[in-house]
C-alpha cells in the first residue's frame, strides 16, 4: 500500500506529460536518511522527486540545524563560510536587479529566507515584499521589514504588481509548480523581470558526485532542472530568456556537502581540499560550454 506520508505523479509536473522513466535513487543524508526515487521527463527534460512528500507531510524533512538559509546564526566553520559568502552574495544580486532596473521599484523575493537580501536592497531604495511559508524564518524576517513577509502568495493583495520578481533556489521547491508559476505571473508588472536561480543536475561536480551529490537535496527538493528543462519552462509560460549567468559558489559549497555525504569519516581538512579542488574543476569545465554551471540564475521577462 502507498505511504500515506509521500504522492505518487503520473504526469510531470512542469509539461504534463505521461512520458517518464525511472533515473535515480538518491537518500535523503540531511534528514531522514530514506531513498527517494528520480524520475526523467523524456519530453521536457526535467527530472522530478516521485512519489514524493505532500504538502502537508513535507515540513519535518526540513527539520534539521543545518538548513542554514532558514537561519542567521553560525553555529560552525561552515555556516560561518557559509553566511560571509551569503553576505558577498547579497551585494552581487543586488547589484543585477540595479543593473536590470536603475530606478529601483517593486521588489518581490518568493522564498526570502530571513530576509536579509529584501533588507539589504530596502535599504538601497527598492520598495520589497516577500513569501517565506517557514514560520521559524517569516518571523526573523519581519522583525526586520515591519511585516512585509507573507506566508504565501495567496495573501499578497492582487492588485500588487512587481518590477522584479526572484526565486533563488526555491523553484525546486515548489510543490504547485504550474499554479504557482503562473500567479507570480500575474504580479508582475507587463516589463518586468522574474530572476531564477536553480542547481543543475549536468554540472561535472553533479556528474562526479553522482548519488552522493548534495544538489539533489531529496526529498526537499521536488525538481531537477538541465538546460533544456529550463527552455521548456520559458516556452510553457510565453516568457523570454533574455540572460544566464553562473553562480560560481555554487560548485564549492556543494561539493564540501558532497563530500560529506560521499565519506563522513574523511577529516575536516581532507574534506575542504576535495571541495575546493571539485569546484574549481566544475567551474573551469562549465565556463567551456557556459550552460555547465553547479548551479545557473536565468532572467525572463514576458514575451
């Protein structure tokens, strides 16, 4: 009998079609240590979680010290990496929604964390709101901006409409693809821009670490999106790929997980040398082929 706890698909998520084969079995080392299945849309490219956890059953998989985006402490060496490189990080992305829109405006940030990026571009005179469902990192989050952080985009006000509208690595996420992806649509202003960051399971770190790679981060994450996959994704919801761009962190941070999961006994210096040199390697293969990246950010905008 099915676990009651998981939800088996039988068509893909992103195009709907019934045309997908078994790819993978990953484990959840995070959290639960189960194995989860990956299934590859042979139409569009994309490879998904399935069965996977329900809505409802999905929040204890995210239960755990080291998921370190839903917090702003640094508890060891690699969340104090971890939130230096989060504060450089912030500086660059805030500098490409200027560079996309020079007077500033409406910003929304789907998945804003504790939000630190919304208080940093606030400061910076963007006009921000963001969508945080974990409670635990929507109360840090408006302790900051004066609740301005909704639970979901259900309560945004439908009149509100945005100049740019990001997803940093919480596509992936997203149990609702298709109804999501389109009310986000529907607040955003007819020239404005939707930012994309997502892992890509091709990259050579991807493809070195195999099972053991910690992009796939199951069952948490419901989505693996290649090149191709996220093409289908623009022509699915009339918008235009208008720029790509590396996030070249990326490949270190997830190969020192990696690396973890690969070996838990190998010491903390042996563990650190592996991850900067796989890095390294993933970065300088990616830049040959520019599409290659541990992890890619897109920008669209309605065609």
């Amino acid at each position: 009998m099915e676990d009651k706890m998981l939800e088996r698909l039988t068509k893909c998520p992103l195009c709907k079609s019934g045309h997908f084969l078994n790819s993978k079995v990953i484990k959840d080392f995070a959290v639960s240590h189960e194995s989860f299945s990956i299934c590859n849309c042979t139409n569009c490219g994309l490879k998904f979680t399935n069965p996977r956890p329900t809505v409802e059953t999905i929040a204890t998989y995210y239960d755990f010290p080291e998921y370190f985006s839903h917090d702003d402490k640094s508890k060891n060496l690699t969340q104090f990496i971890y939130q230096r490189v989060r504060k450089y990080a912030i500086s660059q992305k805030i500098k490409h929604l200027s560079s996309l829109k020079p007077t500033k405006g409406k910003y929304l940030d789907y998945g804003c964390g504790t939000g630190e990026l919304l208080y940093s571009a606030n400061k910076k005179g963007w006009n921000v709101t963001g969508i945080e469902p974990n409670e635990k990192a929507r109360l840090l989050a408006n302790s900051k901006l004066n609740g301005r952080i909704y639970e979901s985009i259900n309560e945004l006000p439908k009149q509100n409409s945005f100049d740019i509208i990001t997803l940093y690595h919480v596509l992936e996420h997203v149990h609702e693809l298709r109804k999501s992806i389109k009310k986000i649509i529907k607040h955003l202003e007819p020239d404005g821009y939707i930012i994309i960051a997502v892992p890509n399971p091709e990259s050579l770190d991807a493809v070195k670490y195999s099972t053991n790679w910690a992009g796939w981060d199951v069952p948490r994450h419901l989505y693996h999106f290649n090149h191709k996959a996220i093409q289908k994704f623009g022509d699915i919801f009339d918008l235009q790929l208008i720029q790509e761009s590396p996030m070249i962190f990326d490949s270190y941070y997830v190969s020192l997980l990696s690396e973890g999961y690969l070996d838990s006994k190998q010491s903390m210096m042996k563990k650190y040398w592996n991850a900067i040199r796989t890095g390294l390697k993933s970065n300088q293969e990616a830049s040959k082929s520019a599409i290659n990246h541990s992890s890619n950010l897109f920008v669209f905008k309605k065609k």
